[in-house]
C-alpha cells in the first residue's frame, strides 16, 4: 500500500523527471530515488549530487516492465500513475503514453489518478490520442503551489473535458507556497491541500488552507487536505481544525 494519503498504490511506467517551478525545489522523488541510484539498482542515472543535495540528471525511464502490472492487481485500487515522475514529460513520446493508456483502459477495476505539472502538454496528447472511448476510471490532475501556477496550469487541465469528457479532473495544492485567493472551481472535481515535508521545508500558513477549504465547501467540490507538512509531518499530523478532511470525488466538502 502506498504511504501517500490519497492513494492506495503508486505505479511507475516512467520514472525521472526535471524540475519546473517553485514546487519541485524539495521534490520528495528526487531524494527518494536517488536511494537507489547505485549501478545496478533500478534508479541507476535518475539522480546526481548538486549544491550537496539530489537533483534529477535529466534521464528519464521508460519502464517497459511495469506496463503490465495493473492487470495482475485484481482487487480494485486507486492508483497514482507517475508518483516519481510525470506521464506528460516532454521526454515521453506519446506513442509510450498510448501503452500506459492501454494498460490502463485494460484493467478498468481501478481508478488512476495522473498527476502533472505540464498539462499543456496533456492537452496537446489528447488532442492527438486516438483514445476517444469514455475513461470514466481516470482522473486527471495538475498541480499549483501558488497563485501564479494555478493561473497557468488550471485552464489547461479544465480544456480537457472537451476531449475526455468522462474523465475526473482534480487540482493538488501540495507543496502549496503561498495564499491562492482567486480560483474557478468549475470543471474542478477534486482539490488535494498539502503542505511540503521533510529536509528544508517550507512553512504553510493555515489562512492558505482554510480559503481554499471554504471555496471548496462554497463550490460543493470535494476536499482533501494531507498534512501541514514540515521537517516532522507526523508530529504537525493531519487535522484542520479540529477534523481531517479526506473527501474524494462524489463527496460533497461540508
């Protein structure tokens, strides 16, 4: 089972990844992976030492073997595709996307919840995808840790209802960096609240959680906050105010 909050399994048909924005600065998969990142270990290259600390090489891995993994999962599971990585990587050929695509529409018992910071270049693969049949077990997603990211990234993952009509579509504010005050939650089926943890990381304010909580509760969209987050996450837990908050889509926030 997977140690993330919102999902109940990780699967990684790529993994490596590059930074983007202020978000991936203390990016929990680059220190991850770079565990394993002795030659013969399945990271090998993924990661190098920069300024004393890991950071991604700029390899990115096509993992052939693990596209087969949902189908030998018989009870269903939600599952997050790309936990180290981004299916929407610029070094992904769609041609790769289409097998993960398959893979997925292969074992509908599960849920996938595919998560990017590139949703522009989701937009562009559906606009080419041949996959038009309804996808009702997928859940698209994009992260924003701040105003400015949500500013960009959002419309993009909201322009795909057009093209995957059937599809879930969920917005994670984790690491969220600073107060996001003005935000659309139509075509928003989900929003993930977190704050960022472990080595350096950054203070989240509880005024930031709460607006966003009360739009949600505002809008009826279902709300998920995962931590306050911290150089100790376990200590600073889960609670907001007194309750934890773990809704999932089809759940109303209240």
């Amino acid at each position: 089972m997977s140690r993330i909050e919102w999902t109940d399994k990780t699967w990684n048909p790529v993994r490596g990844c590059t930074r983007v924005s202020p978000g991936c600065e203390h990016c929990y998969a680059e220190r991850f992976l770079h565990r394993f990142n002795k030659p013969g270990l399945y990271a090998e290259g993924l990661t190098v030492i920069r300024s004393g600390a890991p950071g991604w090489s700029g390899k990115i891995d096509l993992v052939e073997s693990e596209l087969d993994k949902p189908v030998r999962w018989k009870k269903p599971r939600r599952v997050f595709v790309c936990s180290v990585s981004d299916l929407f990587h610029p070094k992904v050929p769609f041609d790769y996307i289409d097998r993960v695509f398959q893979s997925m529409m292969a074992a509908p018992q599960h849920t996938y919840q595919i998560l990017t910071k590139r949703p522009e270049r989701m937009v562009a693969y559906f606009r080419e995808s041949k996959y038009r049949d309804p996808m009702p077990w997928v859940w698209l997603g994009t992260s924003a840790e701040d105003q400015e990211h949500l500013d960009r990234r959002l419309p993009a993952l909201v322009s795909t209802q057009k093209m995957v009509p059937s599809a879930k579509r969920f917005l994670s504010c984790e690491p969220l960096l600073g107060m996001i005050r003005y935000i659309d939650l139509r075509g928003v089926d989900w929003v993930i609240v977190g704050g960022e943890s472990g080595p350096g990381a950054r203070p989240m304010e509880a005024a930031w959680v709460r607006h966003l909580r009360d739009r949600c509760v505002q809008s009826r969209v279902p709300f998920f906050f995962k931590q306050w987050g911290g150089v100790r996450k376990s200590e600073a837990g889960r609670e907001l105010d007194g309750r934890t908050w773990d809704q999932y889509p089809g759940e109303v926030a209240a």
